[in-house]
C-alpha cells in the first residue's frame, strides 16, 4: 500500500519548525508539497526560513548516520515539492506574529546565527532536496489534488488558511478531491493568544478561514481542527528541546542534563528556543513549549491511513483519538472579536442568526398571518449576510482527545533528534 501523500501548508515559524520536522521523519506519511504562507512572518521570509530548515537536516545527515535513517525521504528520488503562496489576508489588515517569533519568524536568528542561513542559490541551481517550483502555492495545491487519487491526499495547515481558500476559489470541484484539512487554528473554549477571543491563525485571515468553513458546512471538504483547547496542554519541556551548551536549565529533579555536544540540527533549534522561553516566561506561562503546531501534524501521522469519510460518519481513529463536532461561524471584521469562533450557546438551533434582522420574528403576532407562518422553520434560517442557508448537515471536527502530552513527547523527541525519552 502506498504511503499517504501529505501537503504541508505552513508559515515557520518557532513551533513550525519542529511541526515540520516531525513530519519528514515519520514514515506514515509523504510530505509531497510544502506550501509557504505568510502568518508568522512574510510569506518570502518563510520561504527562506523553510530553507534554513532543510540547511540544517543536511548536515545533520552528513554528520550523524543514524539521522540518515530518520529523515529518508531526504534521499527519496522524488524530491518534495516548495511552493510560495499568498504574503496576505484575502481580506482586512495583515496581521504577522512578529511580537512572539521575531522579526524574521525564527527569533531573528538570521541575524544572530548567520551560520544557520545557507548560500542563496544561483540563477537555475537545483537544490538538493527540494524541487522549489514557480507556481504559487495554491496551483501547486491543486495539481497534486489532480494527479492523486480522490480522497487520497491530506492538507495539514499550520497556518492561516489563505492559499487554501484560494485553491477552493480557483477550482472547487478539484479542491474537494482532498481526503481531509486538518487545521492547528481557531480556539472554541479557550482564550485566544493574539487577542481575548482569537487564535492567531484564524485571526490573519478570517475571511479564508470563514470560506473554508463555509464549504465544510456545504459537505465540500472535511475539516478536523486542532484549536487552542487541545494544543496548549501539551507541552515540552524547554530543557528537553534547548541544548545546556547553549542554555542549561535545570529538569524537574533541579539537574541539567548531561548531553554531548549538540547536532546541528539541536544546535539550530535551540538557537530559535532561547528567546521563546523568555518570552513565555514574561507571559507568566510554565518552563515548557507549548506544542501547538506539531499537534496537529501528529493527529496527520497517527491517523494517516483513515479513510475519506463519507457526509454522515464518523472517522475511523487510532487508539488515544478523540473528535468531536461543532458547530461556529468566525467573525471577520470585528473590533475586539476578529478571528473568534462564535458559538452559539443559546441552544435554539440558530447558529450565527441575528434576530434583529428577521422580519418574521419581528412582525410575529403583529400581521394577519398565521402562526405557523410567522416563524422560520429551525432547519432553516438567514445566515450571514442574509443569506437562506439550510441548517449544516456536516461540521468540522475539533480533535478532543490525543494519546496524551507524554506520548507526544515521546514520539517528538524521539524522531525529530533520536532521543531515547
């Protein structure tokens, strides 16, 4: 059987990075595209960073034999695919999250680490494992949807989901060929970390991430969010990910580790990670990094092998996986709630309706019309903008339950550095 191809649209990004990571040395999946946003940082400037990452791994290879066996599709004949996508919002003001990654998303190490940046490639020069294609992202998108089996291929978006509504815009019916978006975005219970309300990657670009929902609600796509609720408990700990040559911190027992020198792949995360723990720790947040964006791509590798579901069923998960549905709508322009996942906790069935607007429930017992037509029927109400929209049938899935931080750690550790946890 052959490995599932996955896309990786993303915008490294600190946690990026190590999301990214995980998925090129995990055998359950081939990442066939990794598609450039902008989020947290400029969309050119996570196109050269996703190039430091690369950088990194083939040196890590030249030098410790063990990572060669961990990152083989580094030395697969079908080299994966880079593709730059949208620098910006389909719609409102761009937002980057330059305030927590850095001016040049991986905590300015570009300045500070030169070392980390490769020699930029001449005029025709191949690169040496990745075919950097000249089509945006979204055409890339959509060619690997044609050429692939219907319902084989998945989209693991760790960023906001900008290119994404531009391959559903451009060619609906061959961006619904896609098995399944599985989406680090949105937060649903929990606060937002950009604003009060809003996870940052549904706050850059609410109107992609309201017209992808959209089309979930349609039956269109099939959409399984990993929001803020489940990503934020699981952590890692900054001494486990942060080389003591570089900072030592001491563990749970008060002991720094004792660790031979670092890898150049341990060498350039940590160079990323030093700032980010200060930050967390001004926010007043634990000594650990939050694992937000690699959540999401390990729900991709432990559920690699699910089948498309069908408008009406539950996916089939792995031992330790949870899904839930839910039903929101996302706010778009708001002054303090951009980016929020409004749910609707009136329990009427009326999701996103605005009372307000509906003439029959303003006239209702005022005209000479009977009862029964007075109000709408609950399957059907106005939506946004007006709209005569039937009440969703199909909703996106938010995962509610993992295997637990431990294993998350465990799995991470041990693949992305061949650390025996």
């Amino acid at each position: 059987m052959a490995v599932p191809k996955v896309i990786i649209d993303t915008d490294p990004g600190v946690d990026d990075v190590l999301a990214i990571l995980l998925s090129l040395c995990s055998p359950e999946i081939d990442v066939a595209l990794i598609s450039i946003v902008f989020g947290n940082t400029h969309a050119p400037v996570a196109h050269s960073n996703l190039l430091k990452i690369y950088y990194s791994l083939a040196q890590e290879i030249a030098q410790i034999p063990e990572a060669e066996a961990r990152y083989h599709r580094l030395k697969s004949q079908e080299k994966t695919l880079l593709a730059l996508g949208e620098d910006g919002p389909i719609g409102g003001e761009k937002a980057v999250a330059a305030y927590f990654h850095g001016p040049d998303g991986l905590s300015n190490i570009t300045e500070t680490h030169p070392e980390f940046t490769p020699i930029q490639l001449r005029p025709g020069q191949v690169h040496e494992h990745l075919d950097i294609s000249p089509k945006p992202s979204h055409e890339v998108i959509l060619d690997i949807l044609r050429e692939e089996p219907e319902g084989s291929v998945t989209i693991v978006a760790l960023g906001p989901l900008t290119n994404l509504a531009h391959s559903l815009r451009t060619d609906p019916a061959t961006f619904a060929r896609v098995s399944r978006i599985v989406w680090m975005g949105g937060a649903l219970e929990h606060p937002g970390n950009t604003s009060p309300t809003a996870e940052f990657n549904c706050f850059a670009d609410p109107y992609a991430a309201d017209q992808i929902l959209t089309a979930v609600k349609a039956g269109a796509i099939e959409l399984i969010m990993a929001p803020l609720d489940i990503t934020t408990p699981h952590m890692i700990p900054f001494y486990d990910l942060i080389h003591p040559s570089v900072l030592p911190i001491a563990n749970d027992d008060g002991v720094v580790p004792e660790k031979e020198e670092p890898t150049p792949l341990e060498s350039f995360v940590s160079a990323m990670l030093v700032r980010v723990r200060g930050l967390q720790a001004s926010f007043g947040l634990p000594d650990a990094m939050e694992m937000h964006d690699p959540v999401a791509v390990w729900y991709a590798i432990a559920n690699a092998t699910s089948p498309k579901t069908k408008k009406g069923d539950t996916p089939t998960l792995s031992q330790g996986w949870e899904l839930k549905q839910r039903d929101f709508i996302i706010e778009r322009i708001g002054e303090y709630t951009r980016g929020m996942c409004v749910v609707d906790r009136r329990g009427t069935g009326e999701t996103g309706v605005d009372r307000s607007k509906d003439e029959k429930i303003k006239n209702h017992g005022l005209d000479t019309k009977s009862k029964s037509e007075s109000l709408p029927e609950k399957d059907e109400t106005t939506g946004r903008m007006g709209e005569k929209i039937e009440k969703a049938k199909q909703l996106p899935w938010v995962i509610t339950k993992t295997p637990g931080p431990e294993e998350l750690r465990r799995v991470l550790l041990g693949r992305v550095f061949g650390a025996e946890v």
